[in-house]
C-alpha cells in the first residue's frame, strides 16, 4: 500500500489556509443528511461530536463509562500549550512548532504539528468563552507557567486539574448539543469491530456493557477517538478502562499502525508501594516549577530527607543542565532518575524513587502561594502516600503516560480505510517521540474543535455513499466476528 499523507503544497504556515479554502463544503441544509459516529468523549471525542453537531450533522457519540465527564482527559493535570507569548518572553507560533518537532525527535508530521501550533491559539479563546477556570494574574489576564522542554512560559492551566477543567467545557458543548438533539450519546458502550463495506468505514460494532446485548450502528462516517494504549505496561498512569481495543480492532480491519514504539515515560509518578495496585499516580510536571528533584550524594544513605544537610544532597539535574535545570524535557528527567537509582542513591523503601522538594519555594514564596498553585496535588499525594508535602519532600519516579504511536493518519486526519478519522492521542500524527508536556491536551482540542469538522465535511461532500442496511453481508459478518470473540 502506497501511503499519500494528502499534505498540501506551499509554504509551511500557509499549508492549512490553503487546504481550507481548496475543501469541499456541505450545504448547511444537507448536513442533516449526513450521519457520523464519533466513539470516545474524551477531549477529542466531545469536542469532535459537539463541533459537527453544532453545524448540523447527526451524531452519534459513543463511550466506555457512565458518563463523558469519566473519560481519562480528566487526569490530565498541569497544563496546555499555546502561542500567545502573554509573558513576552519569545514565544511564538513557529517557536512552538519548532519545540513540538525537536521535541518529537522530528518524527512528527511537520504539516501537522505547524497547523497545531497555529491552532493551539485559538483552543485558549474557545476554552475561556465556555468558562474554563484558567488561573489568572492579579490584574485579571491569563497566566502562564513553565513546562519541561522548553525555555518559554506557554503552560495555560488551571490548578492541578486542567484536563478536568478542559474536559468540563467540552462536555458542557457536547451535553447541549445532546440536548439540542444533534447529539445522541451511547454511555456504557464498547466498540467491538469497525464495520467496512466496499473498502469504507461506515459502522461500528458495540456492546452494551449493562445488557451485553451486542448492536449495529451505521453512518456516512466513523470518528475514533478513544486514546492511546499505554496499558501495554501493567503499571501505567492510565484508567484500567483506557484499553485501546477500538484502535486496535480497526487496525485489524485495516488500518495502518505507526510509530507504535514511542511511548512517553512521565518523570513525576508516585513510585510503585505494592503488588496490589493496577496503575499509578501521575503528579504534575508543573511541580517541576517549584520543587527541587535531589537525591543523597553517597549511595546507600537511608536518613530521612530532613537530617541529610545541604552539602550532602545531589540536585543532579540542576547540575548536569544548568539552562533547563529541573524542567528538563521528560525522557531526560526520566533518565537520570533511572540512573541515581541504579547507582543506589534512589530514596524510599524500594530505592526506586527521588526526592521533589518544595522547602526552598515555601520558605521563598510562602506556603499559600505554593497552595493555590498545586493544592489539590499536594492532597492528592498526602491521601495516597500519608506523607505531608509541605513538611517532607515528594517522592516520585518515572512512569508509562502517554503514547505518541497510534492508527496512521495523512494530513486531514483520515486513516488509511477511507471514512474512517482518527483525532488525538489515538492517531500518531503529531507528537512523534515527545517529550514535551501540555501537548496531548492540544492536540485533542485541536483536532476536536479546529481540524476534522472541516475534513469529515470534505469527505462526505466528496464521496458517493449508498445507503448501507443492517442486512448486508460486510455488517452481518462484523456482528458473527464480534458475537464469536465475546463468546
């Protein structure tokens, strides 16, 4: 199979301006012809289905948990990205691209990660028109932080629960287009099998996951935008329900894979306490900000943190990248916290674990500044732990987090089964191997909100579909292959 990625031609940053104009549109009284499923109401998934139910199309929208507000967007903590240069300190569309491609160790799509960055403006005015609760400075204008990776302040966030907060407003789109009618939504299903009839997408497969009654939806197109696979590894920062197997099964119908090997380990994880747990706890990177990451200078020093004096402390990453310090990109943070643990300097009763110490900031900015920065992850730690960080330092380890593989895309988000659309973390397109934080949260919105509303229309607009019945012989034999795995 020849793969064409469908990038436009021309300058880089006038590539999506061009590919707007030269698509296809669909009449705004012809879009109530067309159906699409969307499966997922994460971030990508609920801003995908409220986008296109908004401009007319029906909708169908299909999720694993009781509710879209479930979905796993909403562990997401520190922040998103986007080229506003608020703090004027450099920042700039193409210094985004730029990062994400390094980044990416340039095995991202350029095309794509040029019009995230372009886009990435655009999801903060969207966000705050629904209400996001962005933390703000004093005079009432959008603040910014730090993120590792990168040497300007573009981290827009809202405490330590900015996915929660992100994942809010889009539900809040998608419920009223729910109620408006545009949008049926499908809670406690599992996508089972893509139906394919002809070589095209036009159907999934679910199960009830009340009833187990297993059932037939058709539509013009499929939408998948169902996450990424880190639970490959049996401890990751992943829900246990965050599965993969919609991704999956569509490979299997044939949709290509790519890049399935990049997958993100997060420097800030509470380290493992046991054989009885099925995931781990992501601390947010914006911790890095102000707490300090040290481990004992000798091997084999098991004092508590408060009686190893200044002098006998490694802050290793200060030491070794003193331009990055400890915001340090997350494969290199991940890195050497493998490695003072291995040389026997790793903290805890496993040794397997460095210390995050906030001392220095609390004494400095004061402990209610620290607080309304990182205070419900400074309970969230102190319930799992029964450690007190403001009292002792953070312990804290790398994880499996995000994954930067996923179903091949080509530049207008469609797979290589025509119909079929892959946004977020479920498609491979833009993050390549990253190691920069506050991009899964962008790329969800931006292909949500900004980017496949305009690429499924092209399709429909473009595409001769007849319509396809419960009967015929490609949906009967998806429904015979599901009803046989599940028995």
């Amino acid at each position: 199979m020849e793969l064409n990625s469908h990038t436009p031609a021309g300058p880089i940053d006038k590539k999506w301006d061009t590919a707007r104009f030269d698509m296809k549109l669909v009449n705004p009284a012809n879009k109530r012809k067309f159906s699409v499923i969307v499966v997922g109401s994460g971030l990508a998934g609920a801003s995908a289905a409220a986008s296109l139910g908004e401009l007319g199309y029906q909708v169908s929208c299909f999720c694993f948990q009781d509710s879209p507000r479930r979905a796993h967007s909403i562990a997401a903590q520190g922040g998103i990205n986007a080229a506003k240069n608020y703090q004027n300190d450099g920042d700039s569309v193409y210094r985004l691209f730029y990062d994400t491609v390094k980044g990416g160790d340039f095995r991202a799509r350029e095309a794509n990660v040029y019009r995230l960055a372009q886009v990435s403006v655009n999801i903060i005015d969207q966000c705050v028109a629904q209400g996001v609760p962005f933390a703000r400075e004093y005079g009432g204008t959008l603040s910014n932080r730090s993120f590792g990776g990168a040497q300007v302040s573009r981290t827009f966030y809202a405490r330590g629960q900015t996915g929660q907060q992100l994942l809010l407003g889009a539900y809040q789109a998608l419920e009223r287009q729910v109620e408006a009618g545009a949008v049926t939504m499908f809670p406690r299903a599992e996508m089972l099998d893509l139906i394919v009839v002809d070589g095209v997408a036009r159907g999934i497969v679910t199960r009830n996951l009340v009833t187990g009654k297993i059932e037939t939806h058709l539509a013009h197109a499929v939408i998948l935008g169902t996450g990424g696979y880190g639970n490959v590894y049996y401890l990751s920062t992943n829900a246990k329900g965050s599965n993969a197997t919609a991704i999956w099964r569509a490979h299997k119908r044939g949709a290509l894979f790519a890049n399935p090997c990049f997958t993100q380990i997060h420097p800030t994880c509470i380290p493992v306490s046991g054989d009885y747990q099925s995931k781990l706890t992501l601390m947010s990177e914006s911790l890095r900000n102000d707490g300090r990451i040290w481990v004992p200078r000798k091997a084999g020093d098991k004092r508590s943190p408060d009686q190893i004096p200044e002098v006998e402390r490694d802050y290793y990453l200060e030491r070794r990248y003193p331009s990055f310090g400890n915001l340090v990109p997350r494969d290199v943070a991940s890195r050497n916290a493998k490695a003072v643990c291995d040389e026997g300097r790793g903290v805890g009763e496993t040794g397997l674990g460095v210390y995050l110490d906030f001392s220095e900031s609390i004494h400095r900015l004061g402990k209610h500044v620290i607080e309304e920065r990182y205070g419900n992850l400074f309970e969230m730690y102190q319930r799992i732990t029964d450690e007190d960080p403001y009292k002792v330092p953070m312990r804290i380890y790398p994880a499996i987090h995000y994954t930067m593989g996923g179903l091949w895309v080509d530049y207008n988000l469609q797979s290589t089964i025509p119909g079929l659309f892959v946004i977020g973390e479920a498609n491979f397109s833009d993050h390549g191997a990253n190691r920069l934080g506050a991009s899964a949260l962008m790329q969800g919105l931006s292909d949500g909100y900004f980017v496949v509303p305009y690429t499924v229309g092209n399709y429909l607009a473009t595409s001769k579909l007849s319509p396809v019945a419960d009967s015929h012989a490609d949906v009967r034999e998806a429904v015979k292959s599901a009803a046989q795995l599940v028995e």
